[in-house]
C-alpha cells in the first residue's frame, strides 16, 4: 500500500481522535472509502493498516494527538469538519460508488410524520450526502382508503421542518399504469394469476399451505379476469396474487396479493383508477425504475426481501440492494392511529399536535428543534434490533441545541408575596441570557414581589437571601413574609431565589407533558396545566421562542399565554 495511501488513513484517524477521543478502524474505514472509491476493491489490503494505525493513534495522548497534527497536517486545525462528525454513527454502505448513490424515502400519505419517520428520513438523506448521490421522496400512494390530500402535504411541511432536501419528488400513483404493464406481464408468463376466492378461504388456504383452485386456471381465464377486475368485478371480488409458493416457510410467500380492487377516490387521482397495486409489488418496481441502489426499510419488512427480489427477479429488472435498520420510537409515546386516533376521538389528547406525542408536529411544538433530532438519530447509529429509545436522550440533544437561544425568564409556580424595603431604585435591567448578547430587559420593581412558597417556608427572621439579579435582601417577618433590601452585604454565598415583581406579573398557563402511556395504559395524568406567573416580558416574545424559567426548565411559548415545557 503507497505511502500517500497511509497518510491518508492516519490523516483521518489523528482526526477523529482529535474530535472524539478516540478513533475506531469501521469509521476510519468508512471516510477513507468515501473520499477514495478506488480503494473499495481492496478493502482486505487496508483493513490491517487501518487498524494498526487506529490503534497507535489510541495509544496517544490528547496532546500528542494535537503535535502529531500540527507536524504533519497543520491545515486540520483550520478546518471543522461538522458534517463528517455527524455521520459518526452510520456505517459504510455496501457497494455504494461515490456519485452513485440513490436513495429514497417512501413515505405513505397516510398520517402525520413522526419520530419513525424523520429517523428513515434522515438516514436515507445522510446516505446520499455521503456518497454524493441523490435523494428521492416518493410519496407510495397506492392504498386510496388509506390515503389523503392533507398528509402528502404534512409530510413536506415534516421534511422541511427537518431540512432533509430531496433531489426529486414523486409519487407511485403516477406510474399505475406502468404497474399494470408490469402485472400483464407477470400474468402472461404465469408467474400470477387472479383469484376469485372468499377472503375467509384466501386465509384459511394460507394458514394450511394450500393452491386454491385458481391458481390452476389457464393463462386465458387470468387474462379474461383481469380485465373484469377493471369493470365488472367490485371490490372484494378479485386479487391479482403472485404465485409464490404456497408451502414456503416464509409467510409472505404464500401466493401474496399484488393488485386488489379499491372503490375510494385517490386523494390526487380521484376515481380514475380502481385496481392498486399492493407495496410488495409497487415498491419492488419504483425502486427499481427510479434507479435507487440502496434501499432502505425497517426490520419488520424483512421477511418481504424474498418477495421484493424475486419479482424483480422474474422481470428481470435492476435489483436495488435492501438494506433493513431499526424503527425507532419513544418508549409510552405510541405512534399507531389504531392507538392514537381514539384517544384524539375521546379528547384525551387534543390533536396529532398534542405535545405527548412522538409526531414531529408535536415535537416541534414542545420545543424539540431539527438539528437535535438528526444528532439523536445518528447518534443511535444504524443497530438493527428494535430501538424504544429513552426521550432524555433526545432531551439532551436538545438541550445542548436550545439553551444558547433560550431567554432568561423568571416564573414563580406558588406564589407567596413578600413586601421589601429600602429598594434603591424604581427600575433594574436584566440580561437575557448570561453568556451570550441578546439584550436586556429593564424590570419596574415594586415593593410587592412573588417568590416560590417553598422558598418562603425556608426563610427564617434575620436570615439573608439573594435575589437573583437585584440584590440582597434582609428577612425581617416571616409571616406575613418582610424584608430590606441590603444591596450586596454578606457576599453571594447565600440562598438564591427567583421572583417576580408582583404589580407587573403576567399569568400564564404552563402544560407539562409527560409519558403518554404507562405499559398498555393510557396514563390520564400525563398532562399537567399549571397557571404561574411570569414577567409581563413574556407579552414581547414571539410564538415559538424558547424560553428558560430560570430554577425551572426550558419551554417554549405556545400562544399568548400558554408556554409547553420542554425538558429540565
Ligand atoms: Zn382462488
């Protein structure tokens, strides 16, 4: 291997280390393979120098990681290289050529995106950035029952949300009548047939491994029923099924369904068409005519992947490579409408905006921002067993996102009233933030404040509190509460509390979401509302604006007068 080849490795090594403490030979693997395609053809021959050089660079010291660099490549520490940091967790692709790469994310127009979503969004984007290849957003429109106008629109709204930018845009339902062509074709080489059969029989031959009597039928009278599937035939009478094998030990092989007769209007079609396609057989063929090479899909379709070849197989199209990850969810926060779509029925949550749940509407609306949902998604890398992630772990993602943009904000919950005297002067101003510019606030002070009440029951006569941001001050009466402001005496190590001036507090209602779900059971208290007071400042924020109650949490303003907590 050339020395220019080496460098190259412990380049990227020395940089990862520098970046992340250490470096592991998979992720040095995968940049080297990414910034030279070349090598992809002798992976065994680099594989032992990458980890030769991974390990000496582990056995370094920070500092001499640092020497190292200056010495050798002194232009690393000019450049940050933000994105390659965040692809950390995703692995190499295999077969993937720089420029070639297609993915797609395939959502169907049947519901409000979610947490599941945003993490095949996101990796399929992430994919093709990484190879420099093209993202495809194709809408698999082809259960009509299923399917409305409002969702294509909601997913764009989640995708922008997001920033995941796609190359092209599509839709299945376009291509219907090329899936028709492709059936014709299946029926004329008798690799399907169309069966008339009850459902109740479809089942019960399916669970006993039996051909029904269809499936002997002459290519004619395929033929024959097909086109009455397009006319007389209605819904329920007629499936195109593929002649699979009835006895396979895969399920999904079992003379599966590959078009059906659906009576409800298209969302964008309206009744035009009647015959769909199943997303067995749609998805094989889009992703094959749309040129994808790696496509990804989660864990639970994978006893599909016999089904997707093989059709692609006896119609001897490009096969895209299948790659299954993980779905991720939260655990007590279901994503199903089966689950969800009683609950909002009911009003026990309020809509599909509801910030209890994993929806990224919701998400957004309690205050979880785009970029801590990609570094979440990345950071869980690409396992392939079931992830019901902890929310904290999204929480601090957020966290380290939101607090550099959160105004400074006092909010007492239990409001006690404390009378103080000898203020020395009728107005203070405040930072917004302590470490970052974004402004001040100036506060008239009155003699009359609001602190918490479980402050309050801790004060003693005599004792000195800190105000935060105005000063001392002297308890002089515990009940009612009394004391005299005494400017910075006594130093600031003592107890610091929070309040708000009470002649200017604004009432508000804060909700506070917790887990949806405990187990199987809705939990009914997984919403608080709790009314405090806050500065009349909130008034000035925009809808939207993220907010830190200080000794509270963060939130974020929801309307008004109405504030949703985020997270500690
Ligand atoms: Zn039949």
């Amino acid at each position: 291997m050339s020395e220019e080849v080496r460098d190259k490795i412990l380049r990227i090594a020395l940089q990862n280390a520098q970046d992340h403490g250490k470096t592991q030979d998979k992720i040095v693997l995968g940049k080297i393979l990414g910034t030279e395609p070349t090598l992809r053809t002798q992976v065994k021959e680099i594989m032992p120098i990458i980890i030769e050089i991974v390990n000496s660079v582990n056995n370094m010291s920070s500092d001499q990681i640092k020497r190292h660099i200056q010495d050798r490549f002194p232009d690393l520490l000019l450049e940050k290289p933000k994105k390659q940091e965040e692809r950390e967790g995703l692995p190499p692709l295999e077969g993937a050529e720089q420029g070639k790469v297609v993915t797609r994310f395939p959502p169907e127009p049947n519901g409000y995106p979610h947490i599941g979503h945003a993490k095949a969004a996101i990796i399929d984007e992430e994919y093709a950035k990484m190879y420099g290849g093209k993202l495809i957003l194709r809408f698999d429109d082809t259960n009509p029952e299923a399917e409305r106008l409002e969702y294509y629109a909601a997913i764009k709204v989640g995708l922008d949300w997001l920033e995941v930018k796609y190359d092209r845009i599509k839709n299945t339902s376009d291509d219907i009548e090329l899936l028709y062509k492709k059936c014709q074709q299946m029926l004329d080489r008798n690799f399907a047939y169309v069966c008339t059969c009850k459902q109740e029989t479809i089942s019960a031959n399916r669970r006993e491994m039996k051909p029904c009597k269809c499936s002997m039928a002459e290519l004619e009278q395929n033929h024959e029923r097909w086109d009455r599937m397009f006319s007389k035939f209605k819904q329920g009478d007629a499936i195109v099924r593929f002649r699979g094998d009835m006895s396979s030990e895969n399920t999904v092989m079992r003379d599966p369904v590959m078009f059906r007769i659906i009576e409800t209007k298209h969302p964008l079609l309206g009744d035009k068409y009647r015959v769909w396609p199943s997303y067995d057989f749609a998805v094989a063929i889009e992703d094959s005519i749309d040129g994808v090479t790696h496509a990804f899909r989660t864990k639970e379709y994978e006893l599909r992947n016999e089904l997707y070849y093989t059709i692609l197989d006896l119609l001897e199209m490009r096969k895209p490579k299948v790659i299954e990850f993980s779905r991720l969810g939260f655990e007590g926060m279901p994503v199903s409408k089966r689950v969800l779509r009683p609950l909002i029925e009911e009003g026990k949550v309020s809509g599909y905006d509801d910030p209890r749940l994993p929806t990224l509407e919701a998400l957004k609306r309690r205050g979880i921002r785009q970029d801590a949902i990609r570094k979440f998604v990345l950071s869980l890398g690409f396992t392939k067993a079931d992830t019901l992630a902890p929310f904290e772990t999204l929480e601090s993602f957020n966290r380290k996102s939101v607090d550099a943009d959160s105004i400074r904000l006092h909010m007492v919950k239990n409001p006690v009233t404390i009378r103080i005297g000898s203020l020395p002067s009728s107005t203070i101003t405040m930072p917004n933030h302590p470490t970052k510019e974004m402004g001040k606030r100036t506060i008239e002070l009155g003699e009359e404040f609001y602190v918490e009440s479980e402050d309050v029951q801790k004060m003693k006569t005599g004792d000195f509190i800190r105000f935060m941001g105005l000063g001392n001050v002297k308890i002089t009466n515990q009940s009612p509460a009394e004391g005299q402001f005494v400017g910075d005496e006594r130093g600031t190590d003592i107890p610091k509390i929070h309040w708000v001036v009470q002649k200017d507090a604004l009432k508000i209602k804060i909700l506070i979401p917790s887990q949806l779900f405990i187990g199987e059971q809705f939990n009914p208290a997984s919403l608080e509302e709790i009314n405090v007071f806050t500065e009349h400042h909130f008034n000035e924020l925009k809808e939207g604006k993220e907010i830190q109650f200080v000794r509270f949490g963060y939130c974020r303003k929801d309307s008004m007068l109405q504030a949703i907590y985020t997270h500690k």
